[in-house]
C-alpha cells in the first residue's frame, strides 16, 4: 500500500493535472454516483435552499435574543470610563479607577453556542463602540506573558485595519516581525500616541455613536471562557491592568458557564479590583423553544420531522449538551437525509411551487406517488371509479396530488394554531398535565389522537376550573396566536375567541350586581338535627345548581368546549394524512445512529455476537455462548472475560488453542503438527494485541508473562 | 464415585445464586458502612481480606464470620483427593441440615447434587469479578452449611472449604465450552452427552423452580450449566491438568506474616461465632428476601464491583510462563508468515459487510462538502476500507493520509506537511499553534483551497492527548478541509468534550469490519511479539565486532555486571567509578579519559546509556533487555 511505511505517518497527495472542476461537484455525490439527473439536481437545489432559509432563520433568531443582553452590555460599557473620557483628576476618581469595570456574561452550560454569542458580541462591539475588541481564550493563555502578547497584537491588529494608512502598516510589520516583549507600559505608550494622532484627525470612518468615544475607545477585553483560566494568570493580569487603568481605558467581559461565584472563587484577591455587572443571557431550553416555533411550528418550511425524530433530538439536547447549535446539526443532518433517501421529497416546498412540480411529474414519480402508503390509504377510500383513475390516469393523478398537498398545507396552518391555542390553555395547569413546553405538546400530538391521551381528560377538567382573569389571559394569548399566522382558514374561530373576550368583559361589569343580588343568605333558624341536615342538604343543592347558572361558568364552559372541539376537529396526528411521507422525516434511527452513536456497544456486540455482523448459520448460537468458529479475537475476547484483573498469557494462549483445534476439526488425540500449533499460536498473538489496542488488556510488569485487564463487568 | 468423577458439574450451585446474590449484595451494603483500618491487611484471598478485615471491627455479620472460619482452613488445605466414603459422610450431614432450610429446598434436590456442588465449590474462584454471582453463592452456601455441620470437622471441611486457586482453569473450561458449542461434532462430545443422559433429571427440577426467580442475564449462565458438566469431564479425559502447586499468588513474599495474623483473628472469633449460630439462621434467612429488592440497583453494584475487584491487591494466577512452554515470542517476520497462511474464514460474509460500507462513499463525499466530519467505529481495521474510499473518491483531490498508528506521528508532523508540501511554505514557525493560525488565515484567504485529512487511528497513543485533538478539531472545523478518520479504542470518545466535539462536528458511522489490524499492530510493542529482539542482537554483533579488542573487553565487562545485578530491581547502573577500577584491574584501559574515549564510541551507537544518580555520581547501563544480552554473550563466548 502506498500509504504505509516504516518512516513515515503522513501521506501527502496531490493530484498531478488540475482537472477542470464540474458544475455541481457536490449534487454529483447526491446521487450515489449515477448520473446526475435533472431531478435528483433539483432535490438537491430544494434541499440546499431549505436548509439555507431555516439557517438564515435560525441565525435571525439568535442575534434577535441576543440583542436584549447585548443592548445591556453597549448601556454598561458607556457608563464606564466616563471619567477617564472626562480626564477628571477629582480625587474620587483616582481612588475608584483601580477598580475595571467588569461585565460577567453568565452564558450557561451550552458552551457550543457560545462561540456563536461571542461572534456576533465582537462584530457588534467593533460596529458600535470601539475598534479594540480583544477576545481571549484559555488555551492561548498558558501564562501572563503569552495573554499580554495575544492582547497587544489583537489590539494593534484592530488598530491596522482601520488606519491602514501605509507608515502605520510598515510599523505593523515591524513589530511583528520583531516579536517584542509586549507590556502594558508598552500598550499604553502605544494607546496615547493612537488617541492623540486620532484626536488631531477630524475624520472617523466607523465609530458615530458618540463624541466621548472618538476621543478614546476602550479596550475591550473578553475572556471566553473564565472557568478555564489559570487563577495565577488571570490574578496576575488584573493586578496588572488594575494599574494602567488612568492610562488604559480597560473593560473586562467574563463568560462565565456556570454560575457568577466562580469569579470568587478563581480570585479571591483580585476580585476587589473588579467592578462587576452581572448580566445574564436567555437560557438554552428558551431559545429551543423559539426555535422550535419558528422553524418546525410554521407552514413557512414545509419540511417536518415525526415524532420519533423529534423526540431524538429533543433527548440528544436535553440529556447531552443542551446545544442549540448541535440541534440545528441535528436538523441539517435530518433534512439532508430526507432530501436524500426520499425521491418524492422533491415535491417538499412551496406551495406555488409544489404545483408547478407536481405537474412536471415523471411517468415513475407518478408510480412512486401511487406506491406510498398514505396515498394507498387514501384511493382505498375512493369510489371504484376514481380508484382506477387515480392508478392509472396521470392527469387525474396531478389533478387528486395538487388538491391533497394544498389540504396538507391547510391542515398544518389549522393544526399549529390549534396546537398553540391548546398550548396557551394547558401550559399554565398544575401539574402539567399535557406539558409545559409546547415541544412536549407537539411531539404528543404528532404521536396520535391527543384527545385520546390519558392525560387528556383530566386537562380538560383543570381548564373548567379556572378563574376568570386566568381564562381571559388565555384567550388574549390566543387572539395573539390567531393574529399572527397569516391563515385565514380558522377566521371565524378568531372571531369567536374575541366575542367571548367582550363577554368576559362585560360579565365583569355585571358582576359586581349580579355578587350584591344573588348572595341573599337565609338565616339558620334553630332546628333539631334532622332538620339542619335537611336543610344544608338542600341549600347544598341550590348552590351546586346555582353554581352551573352564573354566566361565567356557563361561558367558561362554553369556552373549553370550543378549544376541545377544535382539538378534535384539527389536531389529529400528521400520518393519517395523504402525502405524508413527502415532508416528514421518519428516520430517528439515523438520526440517533450518526449523532449519538455508542461505539461501545457496537464493539462489544461485534466481539460477544459475531452473528449480528456475519450473517452465517456457523455462527448463531442461542445463548451467551459462542461458537468456535467464530473469528479469533472474539474467541479471545470471550476467555479473558473469564479472568479477573490479570490474565496468564499461557493459559490464556492454550485455552485458545483447545477452541481453535476443535473448531478445525482436527482429532484432538492424535498430536498436532508443529506448524499448525505454530500458526495457531500466531494467530493467538494476533487476537491478543488486537485487543490491546483496543483497549481491553495492557501489559503488566506484576508477573511474568502476564496482562492486565483494563474492563471489568462486561463492556 | 471417586472424588475426581464427582466434580461434575455445578448446576446445583446456580440454582441459589438468585437468593443468595441477594444476601451478598445486603451483606456488602452493610460491610460498606464499617470501615477498614488501613493496618490490617490481608493477602491471598482478595476479597475475603476485606470482609475479614470489616469483621474484626464489628462481627456482628454471623454470615462473614463463617466465610472467614472458611478462609482459616484454605491455610490448612493439603489434600485434593477425596474419597468417596468422606463425602459420603458430609453429605449426610448435610442433608439432615436441610431440613431446616425449606426455602432452600432446591438446592438440595438429591445427594448426587449436593456432593458436585461441595466439590465444585472447591473448584470455583472467588476472584471472578464477572462472575460476582458465583462467589456470592459460595460465601451463603457454605456458611449455612458449615453452620449446620458445627464448627469441628475433620476430613470433610477441606472438601466444602474455600479454595480460590483455580482460576486458569476456569478459562480452561470455557474454552472447552466454547470448543463444543458449534455445530461440528467432535468424538467427544457423544461421549458427554451420554454422561449427560444421566442427570437430567437434576437440571429439569432446578429449571422449573428457578427460573422465575433468575434475571435474564443468570439464566444464561444457567442455560450454559450442561456445556460445563460435558466441558468438565473432557477436561479430566483429555486437558492435561497442570499439578496444583504451579499456582501462586502474585505476590507472595508477604503472605506468611499475615497467614498468621489472620489465624490469631480466627481464634478470636470463633467463640463469638458459637454464640451467633443460632441466630444467624433465621437473620440470613429473611433478609434473603428483603434484600432482593436491593438487586434491582444494579449501577451501584456494578460500581461495587469495580471497587472489589481493585480493593485487593491479590490476584491469585497460574506460575506458568511462556519460557516453559517453549513457545518463544516470535518475531514480527514470522508472525507475519505464519499468518499468511492462515485463511481468515466467513470471507463471503465480510465481503458483504464491505460492500456494505462502500455503498456510503458518496453519501459521505456528499457529507463532508457539507460541513460535517465523518467518524467510523467498530471493530475491525478500518485502513482498508478508507483506502478503497481514497482510491474511488479522492483521486482528484489533494488528500494527506494519516497514520495515526505510526508510533513517530506528531501534530507537527501533520501541521508540517500541511504547510510545507500542500501550502508549499518554506518558513518555519515559532510553535504549533502559529502554524494552526497561518494554516487558518491561508483557507480563509484562498477559497479555492480544499483538504481531505484521512486519520487512521485518531485515537492513538500519539494523538490522543488534549492539545493534538484541540489542534485537530481546529484544523477539521475550517469549512474547505474535510475529515474522515477512524477510531479504535473502546474509550476514544472520552477525548472529545462537547467544545471539541463541536469543532468536529462529527457524524458518527459504524463500520464493523472484523479485519485484523495487521497495521495498525505491527507498530506496537505488542507483549508476544519479539520487537525489536533480533534486530537488537544482530546489530550488537555488528559493532561489537568492528571494536578493539580493549573495547571490546570493556563492554563484556558492562554486560557480565549488568547481568550479574539482573535480579535487582534497584539496579540503576555501573557507577563510572567503579568501572574504571575494574577496567583498569583488567589492564584494559590506562586512564580515565581513555575510558570516557571507549564510552563515546559505545554511546553513538546508543548501546550505552548514562544517568546522575541522586548523589551525582555518573551510572552506565546498557538500555537493551537481559535476555538478548546473554544471548549475546552465548554467542560470542561459543565463536571466542
């Protein structure tokens, strides 16, 4: 092989011609290699353009609830250094500026999403406030000298890129090339002389938010990751800096994981030099949710997951890394999977578009559409003569497929209004019945009939209960669902909703009458015994009947009616629909196969049942045990399962040797040739530093002629 | 029956395990709460010490204070052999003892049982921590029983004592499990089965009384009880069983010290003991069944486990090495030859599993442009299946091919044929992570650059650290470089924390191959493979015989000394000074510079090694193994 090699770990290859690079490089590989065609070209186009609208969504979404912490951080930053700007030389002044100011970002846990809030935190600072944005990481960091040398040459890397005048790039150059000792001396000298130059200058290209910050931008200094900084380093520095602050206009942002006391903790000393903010970002599961609304409850993509795909992925972000950026991952790989194991998922986008589609249709697509079960479902259905026009006509075919996607359209436009509707009545109930996130709510939705539910009943019954001002909360939440979703298709529900609105109101007007006239109590007038429990028997009646008769319960009824009627009507689950399968994505085993896959497992399973790869009847057995023709390693890795922490290499050897003999059908009483012996015990040698580097053995000084165990209990 | 035939099977003793697993499983809970001084220490039962040692602080535990009057007489144990009249006797006892126990009737469905499961008892080894069950059996099993029969018996408490050297049997016999269990009739196996006929009846009653009570995972070790009886008597026929006396503790310098100490312990408890009986019978009774709730926790016994099996430094293994055997290690040539001619089997079906795989070539090709990195796991050699993927996909890209498994492989290494064969830069770079930054800034500036990095072994010793896998997920997250790499070992994802995992942004494909890792373990020291052996003594010979015959002497002189001290584990050198002084009483050299002059010739050829000791005095040593050595000296005092 031209990539092994005695000397050598790195193979370089490059091709010897450039080759003229094909059009679509990428769709080429969509289609397993065949010749492209002009459809599986257009899957791929579709799915490109899907996932490139839901990520420019996505994105929109994150810098949309980033703004609110990011607008606190810009507010923050301008309330510093107001005094240096001033140049004041009151004493206050001069004892308050050992103090930095210091925002501490508490991002949480999700530290993949971070780099993300960081980015767009950078780009904004240097838009809005300052050119000299540094952000640092732990790992540049190893000590004081290497953090003052990553600050210094991002500092004046930012300085270059906005002066780019030619004597300040020469300067640039030099200094790189001489890699000097950076110091703060040196970075203030460097600061003063920049803010004087550009004081003298009138003209600022980016920088317009204010006059102050012409004269001289802070430094902004943000510390990625603070949990994994050094205590000596990051003490150092700000004792540091904490002097150069009448100099050095220095602010810090801290992103903090876990929780602010780790600031305490990691500087015990030098937090007395910190002037601290604590700002706190969405939480994950928030912005999942968001999430979830705008890119799978919307008619907007018409891709969809089912429930077992959502599920995975709602697990994978819950029980994992409450990543949001590993959900979208998530959802890329889905799309991509649908686009490219379903052929029919062509027909997956817009709704104009779907038209025009289904219309191009080939004679096999047609075939493909008549093969899918939802769609079998449906002729079944039919009358005998439409069932043989729909198999066999195409036209009629096109004519049925235009009306079935438009009524899946409209099926989802009703069934995330109602989805939301019952979300906002649900949600706030003790206990949770039917969950508290809408993503719960969806997936039991998408599972089956949720009025079918256990927990659906019981739900209902809550929402009979409730208080009026809780019910009109309610309802506002669900005139704003219907207001917000361009449908028109539930229109008269919408209306519905407001006039029960305007009769809760007016009910509160009426009320207060209603409370004076009806609460008339009859005096208890002393009885004997049976009398007095007659009477409150009686009295319990009327109140229970009276009860029904106020027109709030009745309303209210009337209210929880409607909302389980439109449950009923619109929230049944998606693959009761035709073309179901063109825009629902059903492959939660891939999902789980290639995000969160257990290599252990595969292992131990390739090792302990040789059948469930090497389908050969030689090799089933019924229980624990394995055959012994089974492959080599996992006849030894069976014997050493045998062992506890060392293993005697001799008798693991002739244990070895006893089930290979016998599995090659030699008379085990005549005396075996030397060489197979030989061979047998190479082969032994093999299985055994297979398995070392595996990582089930090692080898052991302890004993000679031993190894030991690196698992116990199995795998 | 003679004693040898009666150790036919140990089904009877599986037949208790659910109920006693869970006595076991409340019996360490309750040890746990009892600390260990960490003055007593006990060898050569391993787990025992420990509940020994618990239970010299608090013997209230009447079940411990029996196994450890079993512990006593494993000291004492001389004979093997049993006669048929002795476990005749025991098993009397024993049954009279029975009639006690009415929950545990099935164990003692008939004499035949009871006498294999005394002598299996014999067998088995407490040290299996797989096998937790077994030595949970054994420890209730036998502490009732001894409770029955009294505290004094004679011949017959050897036979139902512990005895906890049999490990490499143990494997022995599953391998002749294993070598029955295909479908192939072997001669043998009639044999057995005939032997097998005739106690059906026992394992019948045990299956319809047991098997509600046994979890899954038991079952199957129950199911798999008649391949021990047949295994068992083959064993006895054809294994030729190596004599007790090979098996030794692995390190039994120590044990005698504290064989007597334990002894002391025993006596004290002993009275206590006697005192306990009674009562102990009807508690370990009762809590059987409320600890059985206790088993369904089974991480935290698994966690247990764990800390069993390290808690003892005592590992009780057979004494035999590969020196005995004959079978010397081989080399990597002949290993490699004898392995040519072995045909691996099922090739039909691995073919089909390739197959399998290679239809994914352009879904991942399709993957990769998109932004995710491919990962493949499972067992097997994944380098043949990435170079078909190479072969049929990269041709036409530039692609660097990385053997992760080459022992000399570094991140610079990598990062250096990056730069300098593909970006062609001829400058240097001041630390890794300024070459990652030029590489960086060099893809982002040319976006008609793309990459395929295909890692082999990206888990391998040389790449698994935390700064080469932190480069690596940098270089992997650029958009125009693309990663596919493979991954072996059972614990490689514990290298990835969520951020690098996130710079890798991996998607994760299982590709079991059961290809041998020809390659990948050609590298490695592997433990049977005699590395670098020949090639150390034949290039030996070659230097040493273009020395002076002064030099030559001088380094004779190295070896005897080193091979003299061969045995001592504190040997860290022949001091410069003393060499000299021999040297020179040996008229080989004149002066101390001559001398030093000698070394430097031996030290280019890096036979020589120097080291300052803590006392600053210089020490010599020759970094090559004592068995080549006196190899070595073999050979040339045979030519002298």
């Amino acid at each position: 092989m031209a990539t092994s090699s005695v000397s050598k770990g790195c193979f370089v290859f490059k091709p010897d011609f450039k080759r003229k690079k094909i059009s679509f490089p990428i769709a080429d590989y969509f289609n397993e290699g065949e010749s492209l065609s002009e459809d599986s070209k257009l899957r791929f186009d579709t799915c490109q353009l899907l996932w490139q609208q839901m990520k420019s969504e996505a994105e929109e979404l994150q810098e949309e609830l980033n703004k609110n912490l990011f607008d606190k951080l810009i507010e923050f930053l301008e309330k510093s250094h107001l005094e240096f700007r001033k140049k004041s030389t009151n004493w206050n002044y001069q004892i308050k500026s050992r103090e930095i100011p210091t925002a501490a970002l508490v991002l949480g846990v999700n530290v993949t999403d971070h780099d993300l809030t960081f980015k767009g935190l950078t780009a904004m600072l240097r838009d809005t406030i300052t050119p000299y944005v540094v952000s640092l990481q732990a790992k540049e960091c190893p000590d004081v000298k290497h953090l003052l040398q990553k600050l210094a040459s991002q500092v004046m890397g930012c300085h270059i890129d906005m002066e780019s005048t030619e004597e300040e790039e020469e300067e640039c150059v030099q200094l790189s090339q001489k890699k000097m000792h950076y110091s703060m001396a040196f970075l203030s000298t460097w600061y003063r002389n920049v803010t004087q130059k550009k004081g003298s200058e009138s003209v600022n290209k980016k920088i317009t938010s204010s006059s102050q910050w012409k004269k001289s931008p802070p430094i902004v200094i943000i510390l990625k990751d603070i949990e994994s900084f050094s205590t000596k380093v990051l003490q150092d520095f700000i004792i540091i800096s904490s002097q150069y602050l009448h100099q050095l206009p220095i602010v810090l942002v801290l992103g903090i994981a876990t929780s602010p006391i780790i600031i305490h903790r990691l500087l015990p000393h030098a937090v007395s030099f910190l002037c601290i903010e604590l700002l706190q970002s969405l939480s994950c599961k928030e912005h999942l949710a968001k999430l979830l609304d705008k890119l799978l409850l919307t008619t907007r993509f018409p891709f969809k997951l089912n429930e077992k795909a959502l599920q995975v992925l709602i697990n994978i972000f819950l029980y994992h890394d409450f990543s949001v950026q590993n959900f979208i991952k998530g959802l890329q790989l889905a799309i991509l999977e649908h686009f490219y194991s379903q052929p029919l998922s062509i027909l997956c986008c817009d709704l104009p578009e779907v038209k025009r589609r289904i219309h191009s249709l080939s004679e096999d697509q047609c075939e493909s559409i008549r093969r899918l079960p939802s769609f079998m479902r449906y002729v079944e259905k039919q009358t005998p003569e439409k069932q043989v026009a729909s198999l066999t006509n195409e036209r009629f075919l096109k004519g049925r497929m235009e009306r079935k996607s438009l009524s899946l359209h409209i099926y989802h436009e009703n069934f995330f209004i109602v989805l939301k509707c019952l979300h906002a009545f649900t949600s706030s109930l003790p206990k949770y019945p039917l969950g508290r996130q809408i993503r719960e709510l969806y997936c039991a939705c998408l599972e089956k009939n949720i009025w079918e539910s256990q927990e659906y009943e019981p739900a209902l019954q809550l929402l009979r209960m409730l208080a009026k001002d809780e019910l009109m909360a309610i309802l506002h939440k669900c005139v704003e669902v219907f207001r917000s979703s361009p449908g028109k298709q539930l229109g008269s529900t919408a209306e519905k909703l407001k006039e029960f609105l305007a009769q809760f109101q007016s009910l509160e007007e009426s009320n207060e009458e209603e409370n004076g006239s009806g609460s008339q109590q009859k005096g208890l007038q002393k009885t004997d015994l049976y009398h007095l429990q007659k009477s409150l028997l009686e009295m319990k009646e009327l109140r229970s009947s009276n009860k029904k008769q106020t027109k709030f319960e009745v309303q209210r009824d009337k209210v929880v009616d409607m909302i389980d009627n439109l449950v009923r009507k619109y929230l049944f689950p998606p693959d009761t629909q035709t073309l179901y399968e063109v825009v629902y994505f059903t492959g939660a085993h891939t999902l789980r196969e290639h995000l969160n896959a257990a290599p252990r497992i595969a292992l131990h399973t390739a090792l302990n049942n040789p059948y469930h790869y090497l389908k050969n009847q030689a090799l089933k057995s019924e229980d624990d045990s394995i055959p012994n023709v089974a492959p080599d390693i996992c006849i030894a890795y069976k014997l050493h399962l045998e062992c506890s922490r060392l293993i005697n290499v001799v008798d693991w050897s002739e244990a070895f040797a006893t089930v290979v003999t016998a599995a090659e059908e030699t008379d085990p009483n005549s005396t075996a040739s030397e060489e197979i012996k030989e061979i047998i015990h190479a082969r032994f040698i093999r299985a055994v530093s297979e398995l070392e580097l595996l990582g089930f053995i090692k080898p052991t000084k302890q004993k000679t002629d031993h190894v030991a165990r690196l698992t116990w209990g199995g795998c | 029956m003679s004693g040898v035939q009666s150790r036919v099977s140990p089904s009877p003793w599986v037949t208790s395990r659910a109920t006693l697993v869970a006595s076991w499983l409340r019996t360490r809970a309750v040890l746990r709460e009892w600390t260990l001084p960490p003055t007593l220490k006990f060898s050569g039962l391993g787990r025992f010490g420990e509940v020994l040692g618990a239970q010299c602080l608090a013997p209230r535990e009447t079940l411990i204070v029996m196994s450890h009057l079993k512990q006593q007489k494993v000291k004492m144990l001389e004979v093997q052999f049993v006669g048929d009249d002795d476990v005749l006797n025991h098993i009397l006892d024993k049954e009279e003892g029975a009639k006690f126990r009415k929950d545990r009737a099935q164990v003692l469905v008939n004499v035949k049982k009871l006498m294999k499961k005394q002598e299996n008892d014999q067998d088995e080894d407490d040290q299996d921590d797989l096998k937790d069950e077994n030595y949970v059996d054994i420890l209730g099993a036998d502490s009732q029983e001894y409770l029955k029969n009294g505290c004094v018996a004679s011949g017959g408490n050897k036979v139902y004592s512990f005895q906890t050297r049999k490990k490499p049997e143990k494997m022995a016999e599953l391998a002749y499990e294993i070598a029955k269990t295909s479908g192939k009739s072997v001669p043998l196996i009639c044999k057995n089965t005939e032997k097998m006929a005739s106690t059906p009846q026992s394992s019948k009653k045990q299956s319809t009384s047991e098997k509600d009570q046994l979890k899954s995972d038991e079952k199957n070790e129950f199911l798999s009880t008649p391949y021990r009886l047949r295994k068992r008597l083959t064993a006895v026929s054809t294994f030729p069983s190596d004599t007790e006396s090979e098996y030794s503790d692995s390190n039994s310098e120590d044990d005698k010290g504290i064989k007597q100490e334990e002894e002391k312990i025993s006596e004290v408890l002993m009275d206590q003991k006697r005192l306990t009986k009674h009562s102990s019978l009807s508690s370990s009774s009762c809590k059987k069944v409320s600890a059985k709730k206790m088993k369904k926790d089974t991480t935290t016994d698994l966690v247990e486990e764990y800390f069993e099996a390290h808690s003892s430094s005592k590992v009780l293994t057979s004494d035999r090495t590969l020196q005995k055997l004959k079978r010397t290690k081989l080399d990597q040539q002949t290993l490699h030859n004898l392995l040519s001619k072995f045909s691996p089997p099922f090739s039909a079906e691995l073919k089909q599993l390739n197959e399998q795989y290679e239809r994914l070539f352009h879904k991942w090709m399709l993957q990769l442009h998109l932004g995710f990195n491919i990962v493949l796991y499972g067992l097997g050699s994944k380098k043949e299946l990435l170079e078909k993927f190479r072969a049929s996909m990269l041709q036409d890209s530039v692609h660097v091919v990385i053997n992760g498994f080459f022992p000399g492989i570094t991140v610079k290494s990598i990062l250096n044929s990056i730069t300098e064969e593909i970006l062609e830069h001829m400058g240097t770079f001041r630390s890794v992570l300024d070459q990652l930054d030029w590489i960086i800034n060099r893809f982002k500036d040319d976006s008609s650059l793309e990459l395929f990095l295909l890692i082999h072994n990206l888990d391998s010793q040389m790449l698994r650290g935390d700064k080469s896998q932190q480069i690596l997920g940098q270089l992997s997250s650029l958009p125009k470089i693309y990663l596919i790499a493979s991954i072996d070992h059972i614990n490689a994802p514990l290298m990835w924390d969520h951020s690098k995992q996130s710079l890798y942004n991996w998607l994760w494909y299982e590709t079991t191959t059961y290809r041998p890792y020809t390659e990948e373990t050609s590298y490695e020291n592997s433990l049977l493979v005699q590395q670098c052996g020949t090639l150390a003594l034949s290039s030996l010979i070659h230097v040493f015989r273009s020395l002076t015959p002064n030099a030559r002497g001088i380094f004779r002189l190295l070896i005897k000394y080193q091979l003299e001290n061969e045995e001592n584990p504190s040997y860290i050198g022949l001091s410069f000074q003393d060499f000299y002084q021999q040297c020179r009483e040996a008229f080989l050299v004149n002066s101390d510079l001559t001398l030093r002059a000698q070394l430097t010739e031996f030290r280019d050829h890096k036979l020589l090694r120097t080291k300052k000791g803590t006392d600053g005095v210089e020490y010599l040593l020759i970094p090559i193994d004592t068995g080549t050595l006196s190899d070595f000296l073999e050979k040339e005092d045979k030519e002298a």
